[in-house]
C-alpha cells in the first residue's frame, strides 16, 4: 500500500549533513519527495510503499549523523500527489525560527587525515571541515545556517570545492564552511606594531619557530583569539603573567594528543573521554610532578587544565611545535575574548610579541568551555563552545517569551520560548564598559538570530548588577514587565529545571560567595524550600561581618578577622598560632576591630564561601587572594578520603552555628591536611543532617562553592550510604554561569 507522510523534525538538524543523509536513506529505500530546512528545522514529504516508510522512519533516527539531535518528530499523513523523484529544495527563510543553531566542533578524523596527506589537495590547511565539524555559531550571522548568512560568504568557492558542495554523496555537501587553499581563508603573520612578516605556510612555520624563542603569540582560532607561549618555558610564562596582569591565575594549555596529556597529567579513564569528546572542552584533572611542565601554569595547584586541538590550525601548531602550549584567552582582565584582526591589533599588542590572525570573521565570539569531573559526571565551569546555544529543554512550558538577563558575575543570558531554553556563551564578569558592551551585543545577537521579542524581562534582584540596570531601563522603553528574582532561589530553579523536576517541593542548598538577599544582607549559605511559585528559607548559616566590604572578598583573612571578633572580641591577641593574625600588626587590628564593632562598611554575609576564605586564612593557606576561589581550590590539595571525623557545628532555630567549628579549628594541632579534611568533612554533615530532616522531597546542590570536588562527593557519598538522592547540575554550570536558567522559570 502506497503512502505520503509529511515529517517534521526539530532540533540540531541544520549545518550536520542531515539533508544529504535524508536524500540518500530516501533513495535507499525507493521513495519520492523532497527534503528541505525551513526556521523550524526539517521538512520531509516521501511518497512510497509503507513497508519502505517505515524502514526510513526508523533510519532517520538510528543512522542520522554523528552531530544531529533529534529534538521532536511530527509525523501527517497526507493524500499521495505522485512525485517524480527525490530532490533536495532550497532552504526557506521565513516563519518563527526554532532552528537549534550548532555550537562550533572540533575538526574530525576524516578531514585531518586529509590534511596530513601530501597528495590530498587540502594537504596542511588549516581550515579544512565538512558537514561533521568545523565553525558553526562563531560563523552564524542569520537562519537558516546557510553560507551567504555565514561570514564565509565573502569566500567564493572554486570548482573543485563547489563541485562538492553541491553533491549529496559528498561529505562536505552543503558544508557552509566549505574552502581549500585556493579559495577559502588563510594565515598571516605580523609583528605586534602590525609589520607585515608572512602568509599562509610560511606564516605557520615562523610561528612556530617563534614560540621556540620564547616569544608569546596571539592566535586567531574559532571563537577568538588565544594568547599563547610554551608551557615549559618558565621565562615565557611569567612575562605572560606579567603583560596580562594575571597573578596566580591558572592558564590552560593544550597538548598535542591525549598520550602527550598522559605524560604530564593523571586522568580517569572518563576524563579520557570528555577530552577526547568533540567538544573538546577545558577539562580539570591533577597534574603529576616533576613532568617539566612550568610550575608557573598553576601555581600552588596539583591540578591544570588541559585540552586537545580542535582546530586544525591547532593541530598543525602542537604537532609542528612538539610540546605543549599555554592556550589562555586573549583579552584585558574582565574584558571579552577578542575576536577581530583589527581589535588584536589595538588590545593585545601590549601582551604580544606576533599575532597571526587569518581572513574568516569571527561573528560571535566564544571562550573555550571548562569542565572538571565530579562524581564520574561533567560538571560545568564555563558553558560555552562546543555547547552554546544548544538548548535545554524545560519540564514546564513556558506561557510568554522570557529574556533572563543572568547576574553579574560569570553571566551569561538566555531566551525561553515553550519548553526551550538558550543559554548563551559564556559572557564573564560584568566589570568593565566593554564587558557590558559585549553583554548588550550577545542579547541582540540572540534576538537577530532567533526574531525574538520578550514579552517578559527577569533579572537578579541586585540593585547594583548591570544586568539588572539594563533590565529596568529596556523593560521601561518597551513598556513590558520586570521580574526580579532572588540570586540563591534562581540557582536552585536552575537546578530543577535541568533535573527535570516538574512540580512539588524542592529543597535546594545553594552555596556561594555572594547574593543579594531579601533582607538586604549578603546570602550565600542557605537551603531554600522551593517550588516554581516562591521559596522559604530554612536554615543558613550564621551571619558575620565582611570587613572592608568587597575588601573582603580578596582578603580571607578580613573574614577570618570578623569570626575571630565575633568568638573572642579583644582576647584574639591570645590566638599566637593563629596565622591570620601573624599577617596583621597590632595597629592595623585595632582599626579593624572598631571597624567591626562599629560595623562600619562591614555588610553582613551567610556565605559558605566567605567560610572557606576565613578557614584559610586561620589555617595559613591564604591572606590576601589573586583571584576568585582561589583558597578553595588550594585547599583541594590537601583532601584526605582516609579521613572520616569533622568539627562540631549546632542548628538551631533555622540557623547554622559556625562558631563551635570554628573554635574547634583554631584550636586543632593536627597537620594542615588533617584540618582542611575535618573542616570540609564538617560542611558535609551539615547539609546531612538538613537533607535527612527534609529527606521525604527531593533535594540538591548549587552554588559555586559545589565545584569543589571533595566536598560534593562527599556529600553525595554520604548521602548513597542512607539512599538519599542528591541533584546536582549536569547541563549548566552550578556558578552563577547557569542562574540565567533559573531565572526564566519565573517568567
């Protein structure tokens, strides 16, 4: 019996050789119709047998290719209209568009065997994709993902490659990206005064030869420029740190292959696999010592980053250059990555020695994703390339069009229509006016790509937040409604969303450095009892002074200095062994002491962050920090799974008592690692003992004070051995990167 069925399928089906594969599974199977993109995703009309339909249905989701996700299927039948034969129609531009628009993928192994192959004729070019790989969001202008609405539009393609471009057997058949030597993009290298060196190969081969002077380059990759010099290379490295105004800031480096990663780092064998993934993320994992690598990388750290090439220009770098190569991006502290030749050339020559750039526009910029393993889990730092703007999808649909504008740290915005929610890249502090700028150009960028309008705008309730700022103003000019939602409760919506949580009750730990709360006070430390209506909060930590205010922030031991007056008043001169003392003189003590009495520019705080800071400081760890979490992650080097007991802490009344633990750490002997053990131990207990009083609802954890390692898995160990189950965030970033999230369930 003959049949016509119309499909339509949603999700990433554009710019993965989806309509290639359709026309050929269709020929396969006998059938008639037609294939074609529109701003909704794939439009299938065959015509055939029914036993030959349904061997296609099933095809199209068991052989789709490797990159495609199928988001939804809608199947009609329809009356059978003859058609002649199978044909691939030109992509239609109008309508809504729901298109899920791909995140830029790492080169594959079919075009870097090319590329390695003297006699192919894509021999060494370092741009060479298809249809599996290559630019995808970096290049976008518009929808639908078509070359003239790509910056590779101004690439006309010479006979050999439109020859492929235009054949459905070819891979590279409708390979936007789709250029060879003699007609797509190429190298050229400069000095950083914008003196003209060389092009194309050449360029490449004194690139290199710089990097084995010492010279530190700036590179033009897919979504930005990186900053790069050899990882070995102590010299290099500090004046990197030195031009960049970096600290102690960890830089990632890049390795060759993943046995060079081997050489320097121990990895689990799922470490292995989320480095090898297409993707291609910044992954954490713990460095081995002595391995040459400098020391200046991660300083006071046991662990580095470490990533793969995912560019071919990468590839040809790390395998003509041998060892491995710091890959850090290139911008001014809390400024955007820089994308452009010309604003290379204006910011970065002040860090650089070279830059070598090439002719393809970068359209949105895009840092390198960072993820570290927790619980043999991907748990995101940063969510940015290889997976934005992938969508998440919502157990809720939503009623109006929401624009969530994030928070002010590590922001990042998202859009939310139906049950769909697109994260964008990874924005970073909104400190500077170009951070900002860069803020308001991503929202545009959104609205262009998608023709989308909010009905609703929601924001943190942060008075100061940028983002907050431009919500009130744009929602005041387009006359439509304001949302602001408390910093801690959108974590935990964040989390309930992406955990699939539809309704009932939700006890959400939420964890951080800093939120505004609606008390006015700086919240960080608190377990909220939720729903997708409101929330209550039900226990928190203690409140303490932040001495100096966003002083505090980078000096832990101003935080330990407000514990200490608060336990001891004017006695702590009696603590001697107390290191955070031992920082401090007698005079700066005093001023510090009335300052607290007086609780002069002294906010008070719940956060469990600001804990860990005043634990490092009492522990000597750190007084004064270089960057943000940087105690913390120090403190991880000293985690002992061997050690079971903790410091005491009392809940009363909804509050959590941090005095008696404190008291008990100062007055512990044991050795540092002993006390950091206890200290995080201690912290676990006490989200135990919360979640075992509320242990007849779901609950989980968020905030990014649950990055760190140890003390998550602890929790979760915990909670295995009394069949507790604990959430935690697998899609977005438990940081402020994935409050934006949340934040659109409240619209």
């Amino acid at each position: 019996m003959r049949k016509h069925l119309k499909i339509h399928l949603t999700g990433a089906v554009q710019g993965v050789g989806f309509r290639p594969f359709v026309y050929n599974t269709a020929l396969r199977h006998n059938l008639k119709g037609y294939v074609i993109n529109d701003t909704h995703g794939v439009v299938i009309e065959v015509e055939g047998e029914e036993d030959d339909i349904n061997r296609f249905l099933i095809s199209l989701n068991t052989e789709k290719p490797p990159l495609a996700h199928i988001f939804s299927q809608e199947i009609e039948e329809l009356p059978l209209s003859g058609f002649e034969e199978f044909t691939i129609k030109k992509s239609e531009s109008k309508g809504k568009k729901e298109v899920f628009i791909l995140p830029d993928i790492s080169v594959c192994d079919q075009c870097l065997s090319e590329m390695n192959n003297k006699k192919d004729r894509r021999y060494r070019y370092p741009f060479i994709n298809c249809t599996n790989c290559g630019p995808r969001f970096s290049i976008i202008e518009r929808l639908p993902y078509d070359r003239p609405n790509t910056t590779m539009k101004k690439f006309r393609m010479c006979p050999d490659c439109e020859r492929e471009y235009k054949d459905p057997s070819d891979r590279r058949f409708h390979a936007q990206p789709n250029a060879c030597p003699v007609c797509g993009p190429h190298l050229s290298l400069y000095s950083s005064d914008r003196k003209f060196i060389a092009e194309r190969e050449e360029a490449l081969k004194i690139a290199v030869e710089l990097l084995g002077k010492g010279k530190i380059l700036a590179v033009k990759g897919i979504g930005g420029f990186h900053l790069v010099c050899d990882a070995t290379d102590d010299k290099a490295i500090d004046l990197l740190r030195e031009r960049k105004r970096r600290g102690e800031k960890p830089f990632a480096v890049m390795f060759r292959d993943i046995d060079q990663i081997k050489d320097y780092a121990e990895i689990t064998p799922f470490e292995e696999a989320v480095i090898l993934s297409p993707e291609r993320p910044i992954v954490i994992v713990r460095s081995k010592k002595e391995t040459g690598l400098s020391k200046g990388v991660a300083p006071y750290l046991d662990r580095i980053g470490v990533f793969l090439p995912y560019s071919p220009l990468h590839h040809l770098l790390l395998n003509d250059y041998g060892k491995p190569l710091v890959m850090t991006s290139a911008n001014l502290s809390d400024e955007p990555i820089v994308k452009d030749n010309d604003e290379a050339f204006e910011k970065l020559s002040v860090f650089t020695d070279y830059i070598l750039v090439h002719n393809r526009d970068i359209r949105n910029r895009v840092d390198d994703s960072v993820v570290r393993i927790i619980d043999k889990k991907i748990s995101f730092i940063r969510r940015s390339r290889g997976y934005a703007p992938l969508p998440v999808k919502l157990p809720l649909r939503l009623e109006r069009k929401v624009l969530a504008v994030g928070g002010h740290q590590k922001n990042t915005i998202a859009i939310g229509f139906d049950d769909k929610a697109f994260l964008s890249q990874h924005i970073g502090d909104l400190e500077t006016l170009d951070a900002c700028r860069n803020f308001e150009e991503i929202i545009n960028r959104f609205f262009d790509l998608y023709s989308f309008q909010p009905d609703v705008v929601v924001s943190d309730m942060h008075p100061a937040y940028h983002s907050t700022r431009w919500a009130e103003d744009y929602t005041e000019k387009n006359s439509i409604p304001l949302i602001q939602v408390q910093h801690h409760y959108a974590h935990a919506l964040s989390l309930m969303a992406e955990s699939g949580i539809r309704e009932g009750k939700f006890l959400s730990v939420s964890w951080d450095g800093t939120g505004y709360g609606t008390d006015g006070n700086i919240w960080g430390g608190e377990f909220l009892l939720c729903d997708y209506e409101d929330f209550e909060r039900v226990y928190h930590f203690d409140y303490f002074r932040l001495l100096g205010g966003e002083k505090a922030v980078k000096e832990p031991r101003r935080v330990a200095l407000s514990i200490l007056f608060d336990m001891y008043g004017k006695d702590i001169y009696r603590l001697s062994e107390v290191q955070t003392l031992k920082s401090l003189t007698d005079k700066e003590m005093e001023i510090m002491f009335r300052v607290w009495e007086k609780g002069v520019n002294s906010p008070l705080s719940s956060s469990a962050g600001r804990l860990f800071d005043a634990a490092a400081s009492i522990i000597g760890i750190r007084q004064t920090l270089s960057y943000e979490g940087q105690s913390g992650m120090i403190m991880e080097n000293y985690y002992r799974w061997d050690i079971e007991d903790h410091y005491p802490v009392d809940l009363r009344d909804g509050v959590i008592d941090w005095r008696p633990l404190f008291d008990a750490l100062i007055n512990d002997r044991s050795e540092i690692d002993i006390k950091i053990t206890r200290f995080i131990n201690s912290l676990g207990k006490v989200v135990l003992r919360i979640v075992d009083e509320y242990s007849d609802i779901p609950s989980g954890l968020t905030g990014g004070v649950f990055q760190n390692r140890f003390l998550t898995e602890k929790i979760l160990r915990m909670a295995e051995k009394r069949g507790l189950k604990i959430f935690t965030h697998k899609k977005v970033p438990p940081n402020d990167g994935g409050i934006s999230l949340g934040q659109l369930l409240k619209g």
